[in-house]
C-alpha cells in the first residue's frame, strides 16, 4: 500500500457522508461529482504556495500538465467564472464529496489522500455568510464529535479575500481542524475532512 492512504471500512464512513448529504439538501445543494485529475493552471493560478509544493503533478500522454486535485474551491470558482455565471440561476449552491490528495508527511488525521465534504453558494450576497456558517455547524453537531467554532483565521489559500472560519477539536491533537473556509471573490464556502471527523468519532466515544 502506498504511504498516505488507507483502506476505511465503510459503514461509518457512509453515515458521516449522509448526515452532510443530507443537511446540504435541505438547504437546496445541488450535488456535483468532480473529477480527481486537472489541469494544474488552476491550483497555479488561485491556489498558495503550500499546497502548490504538495501536488501529485505529472504529464499526460500528449504532454499536457496535469494533477491530482489537492482541494476543489478553485475548481468551484473557476467554473463559475468561465461558465455557471452564465447558465445557472443566483446564486447558486452546489456541494461534493471527493477525494483529494496532498503530498504530506502521514500522521493520525493526515494523509495523502483524504476525503472531503464542501459546500459553496456562488454569485450571492453578503447574507450567504450567515448561511454557510449555519449549515456548517448544523452539520458538525449532527456528527456528534466536540469542536470549537472560531469565526475569524487566517486561511492559507491565496484565493481567500478576508479571514475565514474553521472548526477544531482539540482532542485530534496538530491536526484538529475538522472544518474550514471562508469568502472569495465570486461566493463563499467550506470543507469537512470526513477522515478527520471519522477520527475525532472514535475518540469522542
């Protein structure tokens, strides 16, 4: 097996998707499946220098750079600006389940492939802020799992254009962030780690 990815039994994996699955859809999410390869321009040209560093990037067949996903809100604002804009009713809310992967050095809550559960509301207002953060934590106490709310961090994706939010449990010791995010230029969003809250379950019970 390769260092940095694991095999997870599913039935809890399952229910933690569930609960975010279900919670995004009462809140009128449309779900969207994202592909786990693209083109590196985008990681390029919205992401910042950490998670540059840590990309799985390779060419293709016919020479052209490609990558594993390390996140997908630059994905998420990159289609919005060069298409959903102009098709999709405002504003509009879409969630994921994905994988994504990071080159990191492995420990308990991180790995290099890990999976993640967002939301985002595109082309909306400053309501949508309320709203987001409504839902986020509506989710995190769904999932049981005991975790601080801190409404005002610094993110360390260049694409954020003011401080952000996120959600630690401490009890997962340097990786405690359970949940983060915060505004760009065309809306605002979050992201669960489910393998990090699957990890903070076991402790809690």
């Amino acid at each position: 097996m390769i260092r940095g990815t694991r095999i997870i039994e599913a039935t809890n994996f399952n229910k933690v998707v569930a609960i975010c699955r279900w919670i995004s859809e009462q809140f009128g999410y449309t779900e969207l499946i994202i592909p786990s390869i693209w083109e590196q321009q985008t990681f390029t040209d919205k992401a910042g220098a950490e998670i540059l560093n840590q990309m799985y990037t390779f060419p293709d067949k016919k020479g052209r750079s490609i990558c594993l996903i390390p996140e997908v809100t630059a994905i998420i604002q990159e289609q919005y600006k060069t298409q959903w804009s102009k098709e999709k009713p405002k504003p509009y809310r879409v969630s994921y389940l994905s994988r994504c992967y990071r080159y990191e050095r492995p420990q308990a809550g991180r790995y290099r492939e890990f999976w993640q559960w967002g939301c985002e509301i595109l082309g909306g207002n400053q309501t949508d802020d309320l709203e987001i953060r409504e839902m986020l934590i509506e989710i995190l106490n769904s999932l049981s799992v005991s975790y601080e709310f801190n409404d005002s961090v610094k993110r360390g994706l260049d694409y954020y254009i003011h401080d952000g939010f996120e959600a630690v449990c401490e009890s997962l010791g340097a990786q405690k962030q359970i949940a983060g995010g915060g505004r760009y230029d065309c809306g605002i969003g979050f992201a669960i780690g489910i393998d990090r809250v699957m990890l903070a379950q076991e402790i809690t019970t």
